[in-house]
C-alpha cells in the first residue's frame, strides 16, 4: 500500500520582532482534549495528478476560510511515524485566527451508537511563536518551522 501524500502551507507573519506561524487544531472528538502534539500545519490529502502547491493552496482555504496569496516558498517534505509524506509552502499573511471558518466531516458518534454527528475539520487556529510551536506541534511537522527558521536567518 502505497503511503498517503498530503501538502500544505505555513503562513508566517512578524509580530513585536519575531515570526509567528498559523497553526491549526484538529477537530472532532479524538482531538478535543489534546493539546501538546495536536497541531498542524493546514493541510490535506492529494487527489489523483494533483499539484502538490495546487493541493496545498485548496487544503488551506477549506481549512481556514481564507484563499491564500502571495510568494510560495517551498519546505520540502517531511514523513510521519503512519509513513504519511507531507509536502509544505510558507507564505507571509495575516488573519484573525477566531474568525477562521473550517469544513465539516460527519461520523459515526458515538462509536457504535448508529448516530452521525458533524465536526469541524479544524476546530481553532492560533498564531505561535517558533518556541511555543514546539511545544504544540506534532514533532514530525515541527521541522517544517526549522526549515523556515533557516530562510529568515539568510
């Protein structure tokens, strides 16, 4: 079975003198407590011949609500522990992170209990410093931030 191909993109902005990053909290029951190791970079799976950026650039939108724009500077990839290999573009913006309007998916919940129940995909975003992103980050993405980190410090 061939592993899952997922891309995204960071946003970053400067904030009282130093890069804040856009991350964002999964939604749903298995998430709703969690805290350290659930955040991520917005992303999600590639359809069949899909561009990575062109994935990444949807993935972000129905995410956050936001449709992204700028200069797209590639990350490279990174793999999870699940053999998932994520694909990742920083970008400069800005947002109100509470105002954030995600998609929904639907599940069986409670499991086994034969009723749907509706979660957002994303159920809250924040802007975090590269310190405090480590502390949140899942640590496979966190790599990501160095890869960024780099770019500033040329």
């Amino acid at each position: 079975m061939a592993a899952k191909t997922s891309a995204g993109l960071l946003m970053h902005r400067e904030r009282d003198g130093q890069i804040e990053v856009l991350l964002v909290h999964l939604g749903g029951p298995f998430w709703k407590n969690k805290d350290h190791g659930a955040w991520f970079v917005p992303k999600g799976e590639t359809n069949p011949g899909e561009d990575l950026l062109d994935t990444a650039k949807r993935e972000f939108q129905e995410e956050t609500g936001l449709v992204p724009h700028g200069d797209f500077v590639p990350l490279g990839s990174v793999k999870h522990k699940s053999g998932k290999i994520v694909h990742a573009w920083a970008f400069g913006g800005n947002c109100d992170p509470a105002s954030l309007k995600s998609n929904t998916f639907e599940m069986e919940w409670p499991p086994k209990s034969g009723r749907m129940a509706t979660f957002p995909e994303i159920d809250r975003a924040g802007f975090f410093t590269f310190e405090a992103a480590r502390e949140k980050m899942h640590p496979a993405e966190f790599e990501f931030l160095h890869r960024l980190k780099n770019i500033f410090s040329r």
